[in-house]
C-alpha cells in the first residue's frame, strides 16, 4: 500500500494539521518507507500468532474507586486564555 | 406496500462509581462547572489516564447479567475527534476487543414475551459539555462530565416497532438499576439512547439504509421519534426518494426528527489501541466475586413470584419494573400471605395514588409492612374493600397504624348482628314505600334498601351480611 498526496493531506486535515504542498510531498516519502517496512513484515506469515494489543505481555493495572482528586480549577484556569463563571470559553461551536 | 421497521438501540449507560474512570476526579452531578475536572480529565500535557476498578466491575456486572461472554483480555482504543468539550482530541473507548459480547434481553410487549439479543457492551469515557448560551458569542465549556464512565450497550437489529424498541429500552433500564451499576436518572443523562432506524419492504431479508436518532432521554421521546422517523422514511421511499445514512437529531417540541449530519460528513475516527493503557485482564476469580454480588435477577423473579405468589405473568412483569418496587411487594405479600390481594393493591389504589402525588415507590408514605397490615383486615373480614380504601387514605396522610386508624375513624366492618338489626327496622320504617315496591315484584326496590342500611351503617356493615338480612327480612 502507499499513500498519495491527497491521503497526506486529508489525514493532515483529520489531525488539524496546516501543511503545504512541499511538506505534503515530502511527508508522502517519509510515511511511504514506513508503509513499505509494514509491507515486508506482513510478509511474515502470522497465521496461529494472536494479535497483540501491546508490546509486552503485561496487563493494566487499576485503581480503587475512590475520589481523590480536589477542585483546583482556580489554578488551572489561570492559564486559559477566557473564562467565565469558571466556564472555559471558545470560538462558538455549533454543530 | 407493506413496510417491515428495524430498530437497533445504542445506550450509553452512565456507571454509578465514585470516581471517573481514568482518574480520582468526582462524578457527583450538579458541582459548580469545572470543580471536579482534575488534569487528566482536562488533559494536561505529560498526565496519564490510571482505569478505575470500580467501572471495570460494574461492566463484568453487566455482562454476568445479560448472560454475554466477557472478555477476558479486553482493549481500550483511541476514537480520534475534535470537538471543544473533549479536550484530548480523542475519546478513550473500545472498539475491536469489547469487554462485554452477546449476551440478550428478556421483553414483553403487551401479552407477548421476545427475546432480544446484544451485540456488545463496551466501557468508554463521557465527555464534558458545551453550553451554547451567549458568551459575548462564544461558547462555555464544563468538563466535569470530561471522564465519567459510560457502558455502552448496542441491540443487535432485532427490534420491529417503537412499542419493542421501548420494551427493551425500558428492560435494560431495569436491569441496569435492578443491579446497581447505573441510577438511571434520564433527565441528568445518565440513560441516554441513539436509535438506528430503518424500513423495508416486508418479506425483503437485506437492511434499508438507516438514519440514527441520537441522545433521546425519555422513553416517550423515544416512541415519538421512531414513529415519525418510520413514517418520513416510508413515505419518502413511496414517493420515489431514497434514504441516505444520516445522523438526526430529534425535536420534542415539533415531534420531529432533522438531520445533523451526513454519512458524507461522518467523522473518520482514526481507531487504534491506546498506547496509554495496556490491555485489561479479567481474572477467573474476580468474575467469580463479581457474581456473587449478583442478587436475584428480574425475570427468575417473575417467575418466582407467579409460582409464590399466584401473580399473572404480565403482573409479575409489572411488580419487577424495579427492585424498590419488587422488594416493596414481596414485604406487603409476605406480612399479610395473600400474593394476589397484595399484587392488586401495590398496582392498583398504591400505583394511583404515588402517580398522582408524582412520588416514586421508594417515597411512598404507606410503607410495605403497614400495606400488608391493612390487607391482613381485609382478609380476617375487618374491613370491606369500600372501608379499607378510607383506611388506606388515613394511612396516606400518616394518621397511624392501621388498627388504630380502624378504631379512631370507626372504620370497623359491623359484626354485631343486633346492630345491624336495629339499622334494618329503622331503614324498613323509614321506607315503607320501598317495602311495598319490593313486595309487588320490583327488584330494584330491594338495591335502594341496601343503599340505605349501606349508608345508615356509615358503610360499616357487611354487604353480603346485609343482603343476607334483608332478604330474609322482606320475605317474612
């Protein structure tokens, strides 16, 4: 598989990324080298091998269900560019 | 041409933990906006998301269940978004490897009993909120809601009318408060369902193209919008249209649906496991503990309580529609051992009487133990269903126990036939004109003397005894 210009850009566009059409292309190469490694290893045949969710076999490990955390929005909207009734404000979206 | 609907529902479930589920934040709804937001649910740059056991447990409660297969090994995946109130950019959920699969739903629609299959339930993180009020033309965020667990719960397409789609909707809800894992309260979101909605040509075996109704949070909104959805899509279809996949959102003033969002424009979520998590195990032994929380589910009480109690199917239905309810009739039936009477009660003058002052059966102020107290009077003959409807009442307004509201109101069903007696002759001398229609042969005479002892005895004397007396009375 390989990518074309117009996939660089859309995904460029999906991740809200602003590239030009010389970042396009030269990106294009790079992620194309990636996609011809992928294509040697999937010659590899992986017919009884699982798929792995993860590198190492190892397991998550959680948490007891117990509030911990306490309000510190204060701190954390004094960095936020506007705020109101401690509401986060942005650009007005409607969908 | 005759139509066949499908319908397949999407819940999102709001699970009942303490905290949120990647971090130690509050889920307590209603904080002023922002307070419990920690800086992982706001995602500061370099946090990491830790799962919360309590989620993971509740989703193994689930599964249990609904009879599904759990995965033992499950996987949480990046969903790839951007919206303002999901601050990562993506959403935590589970797409290839779901923690709960299969599994299906006992409903009864009317008289008839379906079973309705699960395709999967899969753990994922709420997000927070915008608030589209004018802020000087912006938007307002809260993300306290940013990291609050969510089980959603997907139908296979098995449903074929609203009234179905409404049985099962309403049959998870049960099931889902039954055991504790959700407090299913619609108005804060917490049961929020998407309806997948599409129609055939009956006969026809392959799906039409469906639209998906989305964040419908009553079961009345639910009705109306499939209703309306069925009948735009029919009649688009008739009259030469097509349907194109499309999210709708639907209005519950207009009682319509419109649509948000085309498949043209559908999101391209960019799937892949989070490199922040490893994958979740699920131990033999903690699904073993996990089941043995599991108290007795909703339908092996139905049946217990038609073979118990001697309850009609579709009444045991109805006693299960939640455990408050359940519990509250199983201590009524039990104090007073009449099943039947005490089913009839609880649906019947209770049901009318919490409807009416809009409380649910956990506020009821006629507890369990004084309703079977009172059932108990009716069935030793102390009271007649006429006198236990007033005692009832003094129960209502908190006037007592039901022996000393029976006393203190008189309430007590005449046994003493002398008394009766004397109301008799006074009645009968009182209303010779219907002695004598009685006598020449008019039968309705006789009910008007009854209506009289009825009332001269303050509706204490027992009809049977009455008529009894009369009769015997009249034809000396």
């Amino acid at each position: 598989m390989s990518l074309s210009q117009d996939d660089v850009k859309r995904i460029a566009r999906l991740a809200r990324i602003e590239i030009d059409d010389a970042q396009a292309q030269a990106t294009q190469g790079q992620l194309n080298t990636i996609f011809d490694l992928i294509a040697t290893m999937q010659a590899v045949n992986t017919d009884n091998v699982s798929p792995m969710a993860h590198a190492q076999e190892v397991y998550q490990r959680l948490r007891d269900d117990v509030v911990t955390e306490t309000d510190r929005h204060a701190a954390f909207q004094a960095v936020a560019p506007a705020v109101e009734n401690g509401l986060y404000l942005v650009p007005k979206v409607i969908e | 041409m005759k139509w066949e609907t499908v319908i397949g529902l999407e819940v999102h479930t709001q699970l009942a933990t303490r905290s949120k589920i990647f971090s130690g934040s509050s889920t307590a709804f209603g904080a002023a906006p922002n307070t419990q937001a920690s800086a992982v649910d706001i995602a500061l740059p370099g946090v990491l998301p830790v799962l919360n056991r309590g989620a993971v447990e509740y989703a193994i409660k689930f599964g249990l269940a609904i009879g599904a297969t759990l995965n033992r090994v499950n996987v949480f995946d990046r969903k790839s978004y951007f919206y303002p109130d999901l601050p990562k950019g993506y959403q935590i959920s589970q797409l290839a490897k779901p923690i709960v699969e299969g599994g299906a739903l006992k409903i009864q629609v009317g008289e008839t009993e379906r079973i309705i299959h699960l395709t999967r339930a899969h753990l994922e993180e709420d997000a927070g909120k915008s608030l589209h009020e004018d802020f000087h033309g912006m938007t307002g965020i809260d993300l306290n809601r940013a990291g609050t667990p969510l089980l959603e719960i997907v139908s296979e397409p098995e449903m074929r009318s609203s009234a179905e789609a409404v049985a099962y909707a309403r049959a998870l809800h049960t099931l889902v408060t039954w055991i504790g894992i959700c407090d299913g309260n619609m108005q804060e979101g917490s049961f929020r369902v998407d309806a997948n909605v599409s129609v055939r040509p009956a006969g026809q075996t392959e799906f039409g193209t469906r639209r998906e109704i989305k964040n419908l949070n009553s079961f009345r909104f639910l009705q109306q919008a499939i209703d309306y959805e069925v009948r735009w899509q029919i009649e688009t279809l008739e009259d030469g249209g097509r349907i194109e996949q499309a999210t709708v959102l639907f209005d519950p003033d207009k009682v319509e649906t419109r649509m948000m969002r085309s498949k043209e424009e559908a999101h391209d979520y960019r799937y892949f496991p989070d490199p922040d998590l490893l994958p979740i195990k699920l131990d033999e032994d903690w699904i073993e503990a996990v089941r043995a929380t599991l108290t007795e589910l909703p339908v092996a009480m139905q049946a217990r309580f038609q073979s118990e109690y001697g309850v009609s199917a579709y009444d045991a239905a109805v006693l299960t529609g939640s455990r408050a309810l359940a519990d509250y009739f199983e201590t009524a039936a039990k104090a007073c051992d009449q099943g039947k009477l005490a089913a009839n009660w609880v649906m019947g003058e209770l049901s009318a009487a919490l409807n009416k002052a809009e409380l649910d059966i956990a506020q009821s102020p006629v507890s369990a133990a004084q309703l079977g107290a009172l059932i108990t009077r009716i069935q030793d003959g102390t009271l007649s269903g006429k006198l236990a409807k007033q005692v009832f009442e003094g129960l209502w307004e908190g006037a007592g126990e039901v022996d000393a509201i029976i006393e203190a109101r008189g309430l007590k069903q005449m046994s003493d036939s002398g008394e009766l007696e004397k109301i008799i002759d006074a009645v009968l001398a009182a209303n010779p004109k219907s002695v004598e229609e009685f006598r020449s042969g008019k039968d309705k005479a006789f009910n008007a003397l009854v209506g009289q002892v009825m009332k001269a005895s303050k509706g204490r004397a027992n009809p049977a005894q009455v008529n009894e007396r009369l009769k015997a009375r009249l034809h000396n």
